[in-house]
C-alpha cells in the first residue's frame, strides 16, 4: 500500500452517512475524563485528573484538531473495581426515574434477539404479564424427563438484599470519575469495597445509616466537598436494576478472566481460530445473561463466537476504488456504514457512523497544548508507522452523550488501524466458507458442557471472583441447573382418505407418502415451464419424474406447455412471463433459471406476485435431471406444486370447530432501508390447512399495530365468508417481537386488535383470543440423558421460566449437527379457554403444519409462512403482492 495513492487519490467533500448509534459505544469516557485515570484513589492534597474533551463533530471544529480514539472505558469494564471489591460504574443514569442500563451493564435477558439496549428507558419494575386469574402455567401431559440446562445458579443467603441509596454533592460536582473519586475516598465507612456507585446511585448488600455525610477535599482546586448519602428502598427482585446488578457482576467477573469485550459479548483472543484460506478468525466467547427466574436468579451461558477478518478496512477502500474509481466513495459508504470494527492496539471495538474524506492520517487534533498528527500519534503512543498518509478518517459517535457538553462523543479512526468484524452477505452465501466456519462453531450438547464447565471451573480458579463474591456475600453454582421436563406424545400425521401415520422419534414423515395421498389434492390442468434451450431435454426427463411421483399421492399433473428461452438474462425470463399472462390464464408458471442469481429470482418472482399475479416455481437446472435424488427432488417439488394452487399435504387432529391460528412475522425490506415488511397468515378451515395472507409495510410500532389490526380484522370476514360465521377462538402467534418491546404490544398492540375485533362482533366479550409471543434466537439450551439433544416434543414449563410470565419453552424440531435450540412462548393475553396444557399441546402440534418440510419445524407453521412471506417482499418483490393470491400459499 504505502503511499502510492498520492494526495489527490481520495478526493475531497465529506460523505455523509447514517448516524446511528446502536453498536459499540465508542471507547472514551463520556464523563470527560481521561481513561487512563479513571478508577485510581484519590489522596488529600493531590492533582485531580484534568478534563480530556474528544472531538466534536464537524460543525463545532475545523477537521485539523480532529482527536483519536484513546483507551477505552465507556463501553468496557478496564475501569472497574481497580481498588478492590467496589464498582464505580453507570448502572443507572438516575433511577428514581426509572431509567438503568448504560455502557457497563449486561443484557439483563436470556433471550438472544432485540433486547433493551444502551440507556433506552426502562420500567423500574418488571412488567408482568401473567393473567391474575391464571391457576397454573404448568402442563400435565407426556412422560416426565429430566433435563440438563446451561443455567447456573446465583446464591445468596435468605436475608441478602440490595440496598439502594442517593447520593448528593455540594458544592455541585459534574464530572462522574470526580465525584466516584471523592466517594472512595471514604470506602471504609461504606463497609469496605463490596459497593456499586454511579455517580448518583448507590448499591449495597448491606444498610447503612439513613442519612451519611462526608467532606472530601476536590484536589483541583482544594475545595471542600459535602457528600450526602440518603437511603431510597430495599430492591425488589422484581425490579430491573436488581437484576441489572447481578449482570454487572459477571461483566466484571469476565473480565477478571481476561476476555475482551466485543458488542456485549466476551471472547477470548488468546484462543482464536485460524482460517487461514478465508482470511478470517474465530474468537470463542461467551454470552452471559442473569434474570429472575422460576427457581431463582439464574445466570444463562452460552458459547458464542465472533468472527474477525484479517482484511483491513483500508483495504476494503482500495478494492472499491478498483472496482469503481468514479463511484467508490458511495460503494464504500454502503460497505462500512453500520459495521463494527476492531482495533487491534487497543482491542477495541467501534461501530463506524460516517467516513471523513476531508481528514487524513496527516490531519492534527489538540493533545493537551500542543497540537499532533494521527501519524505521530500513533508511532508515540503505540509504535505504529502508518503507510498510507491521505487515506480518509473514519468517524464513530458515542450512544450516550457527553454529561458536559450534551453532546455525543467522537471518534476518528485510521481505516488501516480498522479491522472489521462478522460476515458480509456475499460471504454467507459462499457454501465452502460458511461450512469452515460451522466446523468450529456448530458445537454438541457434550463438547458445549464441557465448554461451558470450564468457564465456571475459571471463574472459581480466579482468585478476584472469589474476592468479590466474598465481598458481597454470594455464590456461584458449581454445576449446571437440572430441571423437570416433559416429553408430549407422538402427533398422528394423517393423510388423504384419513390414512395415519405415528410422526417418529424425529418427528419426520416423509416416508409417509409411500402409499399414501395428500389430505387435500387439487389437478394441475394448465401450466407452463420456462426453459433455457440447453434444459429443454432435461425438463422433459423431470416431469416424467413429477409425472410418476404425483400420481400415487393423488395429485394429478398434465403435461406443460413449454416456452423456450434462447437466453437466461431476467429480461428474457419477465418478457416470456409477459406474453403467456397476455394470451393464456395458468394455473402456475414454472421457471427453470441455470443458477441462483439474486436479480433474476426477484425479476421472476415481481412479474408473478405483482405485475402479473399467478403461482410461480423456480426451479435450477441441476434439479431437473440430478444423477442421485432425481425422483426425491421431484416428489418435494410435487408436493410444492399441490399446496402453492390450493391443496394441503397432510393435517394433524386439532380441536373441530371455530378455531382460527394466526401468525405474524416481520422482516427488513433490503431496498427500503427505513420500512420493514409485516406479514400475517391466517387459517381459514377446520383442519387448519387453507390460509389467507396479508402483507403491509411499516416505518414504527404505530403503523405495524394498525396494520396488524386491520388485517386480522379481514382475515376474520374471510373467515366468516369461507365458514358463514365468525371464529369462536382466536390464537395469533406473534413472532418478531424483542424484550424491550413486548410492553408495546402488551399495553396497546393487544388493545387495538381487541377493539378492532369487537367492533366485527359487535361484543367485546365475544372476542377470544390468545396473543402468545413466540421468540426463536433465545440463549436458552437444553440436554437430555447429561449430554444429548432433547427428542422433539419436550416441554419445559418451570424452573428457567419467568416468575412475571405465562410462558414456556417447547422443543420441536429434531437436529442431526449442533444443539438444538428451543422456542420461548409468552401468553401475554389469554380468554380462549384453553389450560396451559391444552395451549401446550396445540402449539406443538401447529409445529408439524408447514408444508415445506415432512417433519416438525421450530415454530407453528402460520409464523413459518409468515417468515416466508415477509421474507420474500423484504428480499425480492419490495411491494406489497397482489392480493389475487392472497388465498394461496403462492410464497413457499
């Protein structure tokens, strides 16, 4: 690299990105304090560190005092306890008004996606959702089993409590470190080190006096200050900064263990894994979660791995430039925008916001009176040498803001000092990298405990965790949590002409067919294959195959006509749909397209669900005539074919009568940066097997909530047309909901949909319904027999529960590679009339009703087909389909 690109290489004007701040807080002290000082003693009559102001954004400077990222401590844990036991960190910005959280606290849920995150408001109290009249969320049904968790458990004595008090300074004192400095000062009559402290808030497992003063003395200018500390309660467990305290604790306790801080997350650099073909690194970590359970405080454990690229972010810039010297910098913005990087001179991590053209490494910034280039900096304080000198600065902004200039804090990085971090989309789509990858990552139940083992064996081999739990009266469990399960039985899968079949230790059927018919078969009269001229005699050899797979499953298919395509552009494919919508009425369109190339599905896929609504299938040429699988492929693509113009594969025996099940996911639209895509599938007959779709675009929580309401409610009136009367019982499955938004769709989601329907019935008290939020990415694992999968059908109801919630978790779907993950259930509303067994044992069933798969999946099939569906307006159609289909299960 060096410095062949000259002055001029990079251009001048600044490019202008997105501004959000939801990744890795960016690594100086939002106090305005300089890192290195932080969390040292103060003695009378010393200096007092001096402010460090960082940089501020470029309408309050001129770019050559632009400041470096220093070492951090927003956003990590380097500062705490330095001085024993106690714990200067933000736990809460001020309690009193409800709000915890910050740069040093640990995701307070076990669950994996869309947690509260930073210092968003939360409830001081935790929201329950549990029905007051409910008499028990436990089932009874199945065999009893005994299972294995990765939880371990917090102890404490019966009589420990968190104490929280406030603490007030006067003279005023602003800056944070200042004012936990001049509290340390007096740590011994706090009771020693075993302490938390804000710089407004006070935490301790044992009482104080009600009302404390002190008087330290400020070393900057030898001012007395009074410090008042005043109890405000005893914690309850069901408050949030309890748990918040205990996730505090673990933060610190691994970083005792020397792991590093990436996101929220800890790794272990010193284990890293080289993949040495790929230009990539594996770091094994651990994601630590504590919250108030069922059986107690609990701390969740998982293995986790963050994947780090050796490629610079530098790099990353000349590639753009080489692709596209007149348009990099928009490449490159689009590139980096939103990505975390790593700096390997201090181990930190920043999520990049914007990209300075106007300032380079040759840029200087204000280094206490004196000024100072990125390049010397840098080769002072790290011994680097910068080789590229007019390579553009990267900008990375704080989530919190600075207390004293109510400002964001700003961080100017080297792009060559940058290393990003994850995986890019062409990566995942590369078959060979992504199964390195899964070689190291996809983890067994016994090497997981064993894993997870050995982090509780370091945590009791490090003498500071041990000191620290001594000082405030704890203990960690040496062993993994064991709790009572239940195994449901067996579901009967059942066929056309009522034929039943057992559904298999692992829930699949798909031997099943063998001399049996589909539950609902329509004839597949009037269809059209697209073909390349180089497939054409292929295409033939596979609807022999189809011919003959279909038949004994009662699903007759006639012969297609053919279209034949003398080139595969998505040009050539949506001008060949044009004239067969034009001149002739199919029932479905199949294309067969030589690879999977992204434009030419969705230019595909457009033309049917849009322009020209009619079921479609996209085949790929090798699947035609395969030399292994041939009659497999087709009888899967068979089965496809009958579901997508109106049939049903196979049902399961659910309650007869007025029942409707609804699923509702929501996805990004990759094109609509600022719209999100909601989906809603609903049943339309007894056996649960015909649906009626709906797909709406949001920008927020409003506009997702009245859409969702909106479509239930004609999902309903198509109901009531298909049946001549209104469902009886509601059960909407709600998928794509975090934690921190669950009081949302608690308090008004609910609401609206209720009032919405109430009005269709004419009485609220007609209206029942169920509304249970489902949640798949949870840290939740669970083992069988010590060190096995758990066999689909277990049920876990008590124990790593939430005493706050009507929830449970089911295991339904049978793994081969890995540990199986279950799915959370939370009933946040309930007057259908169902037990909790009874909802138990239905939502287990729903998990056997998608049709693209013979055998279970992790969710009801209605949020399957929802996923599906959302997925494919937010990857490929980016419009909302026609709602000619909207009977169909034209999206599987």
């Amino acid at each position: 690299m060096g410095d062949e690109l000259g002055p001029r290489a990079w251009g001048r004007g600044r490019g202008r990105g997105r501004a959000q701040t939801q990744g890795q807080e960016a690594p100086a002290a939002a106090s305005g304090v300089r890192p290195a000082q932080e969390g040292r003693g103060y003695r009378p009559g010393a200096q007092a560190p001096a402010p460090y102001a960082r940089p501020p954004g470029p309408h309050q400077q001129q770019p050559q005092v632009a400041r470096p990222p220093v070492r951090g401590v927003q956003g990590s844990l380097s500062r705490v306890g330095r001085t024993g036991g106690s714990m200067d960190v933000d736990v809460s910005e001020s309690v009193g008004r409800g709000t915890t959280g910050g740069g040093d606290t640990a995701e307070a849920s076990s669950y994996g996606r869309g947690a509260i995150r930073g210092r968003r408001p939360l409830l001081s109290d935790q929201l329950i959702t549990r029905p007051r009249d409910l008499v028990s969320k436990k089932g009874v049904s199945g065999y009893p089993l005994t299972l294995t968790t990765n939880y371990f458990e917090i102890l404490a004595k019966k009589e420990w409590c968190l104490y929280q008090y406030h603490v007030d300074f006067c003279p005023e004192e602003d800056r944070i470190a200042v004012r936990k400095g001049l509290l340390r000062l007096h740590k011994e009559k706090l009771g020693g080190n075993g302490y938390i402290f804000d710089g407004s808030v006070l935490f301790t497992s044992h009482p104080l006096q009600e009302k404390l003063e002190f008087v330290s003395t400020r070393q900057s200018d030898e001012a007395e200050i009074k410090i008042t500390i005043r109890f405000v309660t005893v914690l309850d467990k069901s408050n949030h900064t309890y748990v918040q305290f205990f996730n505090i604790l673990m933060r610190k306790f691994l970083h005792h263990l020397k792991l590093q801080q990436v996101g929220r997350n800890y790794f272990d650099p010193r284990a890293k894994i080289q993949i040495t073909e790929y230009m990539l690194e594996l770091w094994p970590g651990y994601i630590t979660a504590i919250k108030q359970h069922d059986h107690g405080i609990l701390m969740c454990a998982e293995i986790s791995h963050k994947v780090m690229r050796k490629q610079s972010i530098l790099n990353l810039l000349e590639d753009a430039r080489r692709k596209n010297d007149r348009d990099y910098r928009a490449q490159f913005l689009a590139e980096v925008i939103g990505m975390t990087v790593l700096t390997d001179y201090n181990n930190n991590t920043y999520r990049i916001d914007d990209v300075n053209f106007d300032l380079t490494p040759e840029s200087t910034f204000e280094r206490g009176k004196e000024k100072i280039s990125y390049i010397d900096y840098y080769r002072t304080r790290y011994q680097i040498q910068i080789r590229q000198r007019h390579q553009p600065l990267l900008l990375s902004q704080s989530k919190m803001k600075n207390r004293q200039t109510g400002s964001k804090d700003l961080v100017y990085l080297v792009p060559e000092l940058c290393r990003a971090t994850g995986l890019t989309d062409e990566m995942k789509s590369n078959f060979n990298l992504m199964k390195s990858v899964s070689n190291h990552t996809r983890i067994g139940p016994q090497a997981r405990i064993q894993r997870l083992m050995t982090l509780n064996s370091r945590l009791h081999a490090e003498p500071a965790v041990i000191q620290d739990l001594t000082e405030w009266d704890l203990k960690l469990e040496r062993s993994l949590l064991n709790v009572q399960g239940r195994l449901l039985n067996q579901e009967q899968i059942v066929f056309g002409r009522n034929k039943k079949i057992r559904s298999g230790e692992q829930a699949d059927w798909a031997s099943g067919f063998r001399g049996a018919e589909m539950f609902v078969t329509t004839e597949l009269k009037e269809w059209v294959l697209v073909v390349t001229s180089r497939s054409g005699r292929d295409a033939e050899k596979f609807f022999e195959n189809l011919s003959r797979t279909s038949r004994p499953m009662g699903f007759n298919i006639k012969p297609p006509k053919y279209y034949e395509l003398r080139e595969d552009r998505a040009g050539n494919y949506t001008d060949a749909l044009e004239n067969i919508m034009s001149s002739s009425k199919p029932q479905l369109i199949m294309c067969v397209v030589p690879n999977n190339r992204a434009d030419r599905y969705s230019a595909i896929k457009k033309k049917c669900c849009v322009d020209r609504p009619v079921c479609s299938q996209v085949v790929l040429a090798k699947n035609l005539n395969p030399q292994k699988g041939g009659m497999s492929i087709a009888t899967k693509i068979a089965i496809q074919l009958n579901c997508k113009i109106g049939g049903a594969a196979w049902s399961v025996e659910v309650p007869s009568g007025g029942l409707m099940v609804v699923g509702f996911d929501v996805c990004h639209d990759t094109v609509n940066k600022n719209k999100d895509i909601g989906a809603m599938v609903a049943s339309l007959d007894k056996s649960l097997s015909r649906y009626y779709s709906a797909v709406t675009m949001h920008r927020n929580g409003e506009e997702l909530s009245n859409n969702l309401s909106m479509n239930l409610v004609n999902a309903v009136q198509k109901y009531q047309q298909v049946n001549k009367a209104l469902p009886t019982r509601i059960i909407l499955y709600r998928d794509g909901v975090s934690d921190g938004e669950i009081p949302y769709v608690y308090s008004h989601e609910g609401r609206m949909i209720r009032e919405k329907l109430a009005v269709l019935y004419g009485d609220p008290k007609l209206v029942k319904m169920a509304i249970i939020i489902v949640t798949k990415r949870v840290n939740t694992r669970l083992f069988a027999n010590g060190n096995v999968n758990p066999p689909p059908g277990t049920v876990v109801d008590d124990g790593i529960t939430d005493p706050a919630r009507y929830d449970f978790f089911i295991v339904s779907q049978f793994v081969r590679q890995g540990a199986v993950a279950p799915t959370s259930y939370n009933v946040i509303s309930d007057n259908v009339g169902l037990d909790a067994d009874k909802l138990q044992r239905f939502t287990y069933k729903m998990c056997h009703m998608y049709f693209n798969w013979a055998g279970t999946v992790s969710v009801p099939a209605p949020c399957q087909y929802a996923h599906k569906l959302a997925f494919l307006v937010g990857q490929y159609l980016h419009q909302q389909p026609s709602t000619a289909l909207e009977n169909l299960l034209y999206f599987l």
